[in-house]
C-alpha cells in the first residue's frame, strides 16, 4: 500500500517532465500495462534454449524473442525458431543452421555468386552464406530479407582471413553462440555499412556457383544482412524494448515486450522519454562517470552487463581469489552510482542511477537467476583515439540490466520519428 | 606517461619533421614483439597509408587500411613492437598483427570469459583488451616485457 502510494507520487510528479531520469524509469517503463497489437512482440529473459540452460553455464541477461521465417513469398514453408537473441548493438538476422529444419534460397550478388559472411565479435566470428527469408515478428513481416545461416553445412570451408579476424575461435554451435540466433534491432539499417562496401574487411565474401570456397568482397548496401525492422510495411523506423524491474538478487525468468515503431501507434509513443540522438558513422555518445568522460558509449540489449572502467571496484577473481565470475566486478558492498548519457549531435542528456552488486554473490546461490539488473563488468582501458598512447577508457556500455524497468527506445537511421530522426536512443 | 621532452626522431631514414607528421617514404612495420626493420607486411596487408609520431622513448605508427579502421604501432626505441591499438567499423587481421602471440590471444578468447562485446586477455606477457561492435571496434594489445622504461599503460585518457 505504502509502496504504491509512493509510485504514484513520483508518477504525479514526472508529468512535469523528469522523464530522462533512470532512478523514475520503472515509473513509466516496464511494468506497467500490457500492450497489445500486431506491433508487440513478447521478450523473454530465461536461461537460454535446452541445450545452454541446462549446461553448466546458462544464459545470464539475455534476451530472447521468437521469430518466424518462410521461404520468399510461401506460407507452408515456414519455421519458427525460439530463443533468438533481441540485439540492439547489431542489425539483421542471424539463425544458426543447426536449428533451421527447412532450406532457404541462397542470396547471389549481380554475378550469380552466393554471398557469405564472417559476423565480427570481439571474441570470436560466426562464419555462414546469407540466405533469403521473409521474415515474421508478431504481427510484422519482412518480405524477402537477407539472413545469415550460421554454420551452414553447405558453406563448411572458412576462409582464413575469418579465422584471423578477430580470431580462430567461431561461433557457430548454439552453444558457442549462446542463442538459437540473434535478431539485430540497433539504429543502423545495415549490419556493417559503408566500411563493408569495399573490399578488404574480411566479413563479406562471395563464392562462384559450384565452389564452396569464397573470397573477400565489397558489399553494396542493399546486398548487406539488415534490420528487418527497417523492412516492415508499417512501424518501421524503430523498436521499444520494455522490460519489468529486476530486483536486487534477480530473477529466474522475466518476460517483456519488443514493441515495433515509435509514434506510429497508440501503443508505441515516445511519452516524456529523453532522446539522446546518436552519431551517424558509431552510433555512440558520451556517458559521463565519475571523473571521466567516456565518447563511445552505446545502449546494447545484446550486452549481459553493464560495462565501464572503473579501477576502484575490486573485480571477481583478482589476486587469484577464487570466483564464480571472472572479470565481473566483486564489490565488497553493493556500489550505488549514477552517470550522465549526453548526445554528442544533439541537445538529449539524461542522468541515470545504478547498482553495482557483488557477482560471486550473485552467481553462488542454489536458485538458477537468468535476470540480473546490478550485474557489471570492468572495460578498463580499451579504445583509444590518442596517438601518444594505446589506452583510452572511451566506453560505458549500457548492457541488458540498463533495460529492466524502463522502456527504451532504438530509432533507425534516417527514419523520422514522433522525437525526430534516427538513430538514437530514447528512455 | 611524460611526453615532455617529445623530441622529433628518424625512423628508416624517413626524417619526422613534427610531432604529427605526414611523411614521404613508408617506415616498415612490424607484428607485435617483433623488429620494426623486418618488413612492412602490414602496410601491404591493408593497403595503408602511414603516419609516424615519435615520442620520447618510443615511436608510432599510424595506419589506415582500406576499410577505414585505424591502427597504430608502438615501437620502442629498441626497434620492437611493444603495443598495437585499433579502432574502426571493422577489426583489424589480429592474426597477423599479433603474430607469435596471436596463439596465446586466441585461448584467451576461447576461454570462459564476460560477453561477446567485450574481451579482456591477461597474461604473462601479453595483455589485450578488446571491445565494440561492428561499425565501432577498438581495442589494445601490448606486451608487457617489451614496454618502454617511461610508457605507462594506465596514464593515458
């Protein structure tokens, strides 16, 4: 009684506007009613699919959807595949074959050559032809969308500059993966854009018809794995993600919404969110932590933490203590901070407030928690765009528990938009 | 890390007129850990083009390649790569930038570790930090037997 007297005092009082601020976020993001319409689309955050929630390591913040995809123009042969990822810091789809129970045209460029891709992560590459799908999510379909088969039999030789770029470790298994696929929802329309568009990147490739072995190639635009979002008849120029608040010690399971469009719909307005616009080539903006001021920062529904340099927090595992969570961070106490998210091209700024907690305290319980909203990792010295030195701490990547309890808004690039056009990102 | 007595420096007989330059001839470069005077294996692997920056006790070169990530090289006055960084839409060929220690990187990278966007490789003598996404990857490796006396890892924004 007492705690709903309060929520709906600050709800009174955020319609003056205080909606960019994380500590009120639960207050208008998730949690609240339930939306309806062929634009929603349910998100679960669950301990992956079988063969990964019942491993020694089962999924932690992720976020999955369901997504059905037909071969172009049918509607018999179709499949639907569960546990996809919802990834807002990648464009386009991406299944792994050894889950697809139904063929799939391959996707030939002008020459009649089959094109194939090597998916860059930091840790490793997912290596696999594109194929042609339309693609069906809720009540949305994209008609005839270039999507990535992940391991593909057909394809099995990959090339070597894959398997040096990032490094020989492919992601091509569901449990290498982590997900039966991943759906990229970011502000780009393309996964890779205009660095791909010559050759050279070693992430896309074309294979002449009757050879499976294929070669580094531009890729124009069009050709390139995409959003499907972007794709949509209607609701096409961005997506909500909403989940419901995680408490302190986590959940086993949480289930949310993927709402397609923003300002399209009455169940898909922007409402007093803060928009913080994004550059055009990145994608990023400026995230003020304590002292510093870190430029390439990013919200990522595909990142299971939130991740940002900070020195003072002790991390899992040093000093060869023992550890459940290597390279989280392992507070003493749980740390409460906050910090500023500012648009780099535009006026959006908004401040945020959030919980370190202790990962091995976390991650020691009997009870599976697939749901973590104070789970965070260190990032300390990466990036650089000094060229006197090789370290740079230029990041604060807001990860999954950035979403609980808030509504948060990817618009894609060049879209127009009830706040504007894209990209950006809105809470 | 100091740079007050940056002083400029000649690096393969290419004279470094300022601190920023860009120069006329191609220096060679080199993989990690190994001699900058060996070849220039990386230019040519990304068709780049080259900038030198030399600072006190250490050397830099910086690459563009053809799809627009830049790289730079950390050479000590030794002539050894001590250090590469990168950023861009894409990685770079880690493979052969990181050379001998590209070994020892990958089973870092095959081992349990936090996230797919974020990657951190500590060992004895080779450290890597690695994070983004496509369109936006940068990160770091060095080894840290090789660092110059007055070159500190951490001091740097």
């Amino acid at each position: 009684m007492r705690a709903n007297l309060l929520a709906a005092l600050i709800g009174i009082l955020c319609v003056a506007g205080c909606g960019g601020n994380g500590t009120l976020g639960g207050g208008s993001g998730g949690g609240g009613g339930t939306p309806t319409g062929s634009n929603v689309q349910a998100i679960t955050i669950d301990s992956g699919p079988a063969v990964i929630a019942n491993s020694t390591s089962p999924a932690v913040n992720t976020a999955y959807t369901t997504v059905t995809v037909c071969s172009p123009g049918s509607t018999t042969n179709c499949q639907t595949v569960d546990h996809i990822q919802v990834d807002t810091g990648s464009s386009g789809l991406r299944i792994l074959a050894s889950v697809l129970t139904i063929t799939l045209p391959l996707q030939t460029d002008t020459s009649g050559n089959v094109i194939a891709e090597c998916t860059q992560f930091v840790d490793g590459s997912s290596w696999g032809p594109i194929r042609q799908a339309d693609v069906k999510i809720g009540g949305e379909t994209a008609s005839k969308q270039e999507v990535q088969v992940i391991g593909d039999a057909a394809y099995p030789t990959v090339p070597p500059t894959c398997l040096g770029t990032p490094a020989v470790t492919l992601e091509d298994t569901v449990t290498a993966f982590g997900a039966n696929g991943i759906l990229g929802v970011g502000p780009f329309i393309q996964d890779c854009g205009a660095g791909c568009t010559v050759q050279g990147g070693a992430v896309y490739f074309t294979c002449p018809p009757s050879s499976t072995t294929c070669a580094d190639s531009g890729m124009p635009l069009t050709l390139q794995v995409a959003n499907p979002v972007a794709s949509f008849a209607t609701d096409n120029n961005g997506v909500i993600i909403q989940l419901p608040s995680v408490g302190a010690t986590g959940s086993a399971a949480v289930a949310g919404y993927m709402i397609f469009g923003i300002g399209t719909q009455s169940n898909n307005g922007l409402g007093s969110a803060t928009v913080i616009a994004l550059d055009s080539v990145h994608g990023v903006f400026t995230t003020k932590y304590k002292l510093g001021t870190l430029s390439s920062s990013f919200i990522d529904s595909g990142s299971n933490a939130y991740y940002f340099p900070d020195g003072t927090i002790n991390v899992c595992g040093s000093n060869g203590a023992t550890t459940h969570a290597p390279g989280f961070f392992c507070p003493t106490a749980t740390q409460s901070l906050s910090a500023t998210l500012t648009s780099t091209v535009g006026s959006g700024s908004a401040s945020v407030n959030f919980s370190v907690a202790n990962a091995d305290s976390l991650f020691s319980g009997n009870t599976i928690v697939a749901a973590l909203s104070n789970l965070a990792a260190d990032s300390t010295q990466v990036g650089s765009g000094s060229d006197s030195g090789f370290n740079g701490n230029t990041s604060f990547d807001w990860g999954l528990p950035f979403f609980y309890g808030r509504s948060v808004y990817t618009a894609i690039e060049t879209r127009n938009t009830s706040g504007g056009v894209g990209p950006y990102f809105a809470f | 890390m100091k740079l007050a007595s940056s002083k400029a420096k000649r690096v393969m007989g290419c004279l470094v007129a300022g601190v920023l330059s860009q120069i006329a001839c191609l220096p060679a470069l080199a993989t990690l850990g190994e001699d900058v005077a060996t070849v220039e294996n990386d230019r040519v692997q990304m068709k780049a083009q080259v900038r030198t920056t030399s600072v006190a006790g250490f050397t830099v070169h910086v690459i563009q390649n053809s799809v627009g990530t830049n790289v730079r090289e950390y050479v000590a006055a030794s002539g050894k790569v001590f250090g590469v960084a990168w950023d861009g839409p894409l990685l770079p060929n880690l493979k052969q930038m990181l050379g001998k220690y590209f070994d020892d990187y990958n089973s870092g990278a095959s081992s349990p570790h936090v996230g797919r966007r974020h990657l951190t490789v500590q060992r004895a003598d080779l450290v890597v930090h690695s994070s983004g996404r496509m369109r936006a990857f940068y990160g770091n490796a060095y080894v840290p037997s090789l660092l110059p006396p007055n070159f500190s890892v951490d001091d740097i924004k």
